[in-house]
C-alpha cells in the first residue's frame, strides 16, 4: 500500500509540474494580417523544419464580429459563440502550397468543428493573401538560415 501511495505521489507531482508549466509551451504568437474576418497568427514556437522545403506551423484566427456573422450565416447558430480557429498548416516553400488542418472553438473552449481545408490536398497560394504573408515571412526565414538542419 504504501509503494502504491508513493507512485501516486510521483505521478502527481509530474502531472502538476506538466500542467503548471504547459501555458509556455507554444505561447509565442506572431502576428502575419488581418481581413474582415479577424486577425491571423502563428506561434514561433511550434516552426518546425520537416524537410528541405517543408514547414510546420501552428496558426490562430481570432474572429472578429463580422468574421462571426458570416460563419454563423454559413454554417448556422452554433457558431454564435464562435472565437477562434487553430490551424496547422504544412507549407511547401519551394512550390508556395500549403495543407491545413483545422480546429474551430467557442468563446468557452469548445471544440465546434474540425477537418482538413479542401480535402487535406496542396493548394495553391495566391499573391497577395493573407496566407500568401505568412509563406513569404517563414520561407524568408528559412532562406536567411534560421531554422536548424532536418
């Protein structure tokens, strides 16, 4: 009994340290636009190189009331308590394709939907878009040699 108390212990003690120390893991997001609909971010954090001319990323968008309306006039009201969308995006550098993946949340934590952007298939960026900034500032990193070697 008392070995099973002290493994307890143990456990307890790293479940309280993970979670007390978790709000700083990939907590450094970096503006990159805004529309109508919100405000766009990633988290510098979470870059990470997988190949020679691919990148992972973890991106927000932070909805603004109109980007609310129009997710409520599109997919119903559910989404009036709509707050944000977690992304990760895959970026091809070399061909300035992306693949995302994405989580809608409620202003409550809730998970209202997710899925994969057209499929989950590379799409093509067009100039001049939001998305188009992000590849544009982190290929440019990747170019300049601020991400280690895959």
């Amino acid at each position: 009994m008392k070995s099973f108390l002290c493994k307890l212990g143990i456990v307890l003690v790293v479940v309280v340290t993970v979670f007390a120390y978790a709000d700083v893991w990939g907590e450094n997001w970096k503006s990159f636009g805004s529309t109508p609909s919100g405000s766009f971010y990633y988290d510098f954090d979470s870059i990470t190189l997988v190949s020679k001319n691919l990148i992972k990323v973890w991106t927000q968008l932070v909805f603004s009331p109109a980007g609310i309306s129009q997710m409520v006039e599109a997919f119903g009201p559910k989404y009036n308590n709509l707050q944000n969308q977690v992304g990760q995006f895959d970026i091809d550098c070399a061909e300035s394709k992306v693949r995302i993946t994405f989580f809608n949340y409620s202003r409550d934590g809730e998970m209202l939907a997710s899925g994969q952007y057209k499929k989950g298939e590379w799409v093509l960026v067009p100039s001049g878009t939001v998305v188009s900034t992000l590849i544009q500032e982190l290929c440019g990193l990747l170019t300049e040699g601020q991400f280690k070697e895959f």
